[in-house]
C-alpha cells in the first residue's frame, strides 16, 4: 500500500510541477506522457531512498 501512495503523490505532484514549468515558458506545451514517465522514475527514487537510509538513530561515540 506504501507503494501506492508513493506513486500517487510522486503522479500529482509532478504533474503540477510539470505544468507550471510548461507554462512559465514561453511557448510551452504541457504533455501528461512526459509527466507521468518522469513520475515513475521520481517514485522509483524514493522507494530506493527510503530502502537504502538507516531507520535507526546515529549512535553517538
């Protein structure tokens, strides 16, 4: 279910992201196929991210 609401939120945010940029630049197109393939990537990221990143607290010497 993580995975999901990972990828959700990665699919909204960038495809928010992705239209402001498109249009604050002149002569932009906002394209939803290029959002949504770079939001797979963003979600792929995280997941790795999050995976990788200790969950413990850093001990202290």
């Amino acid at each position: 279910m993580r995975y999901f609401w990972t990828f959700f939120w990665a699919f909204l945010l960038v495809q928010m992201l992705s239209y402001v940029v498109s249009s604050m630049t002149e002569g932009g197109v906002y394209d939803f196929t290029s959002g949504a393939i770079i939001s797979v990537g963003v979600s792929i990221l995280i997941i790795i991210a999050t995976a990788v990143l200790p969950n413990e607290p850093a001990q202290k010497h």
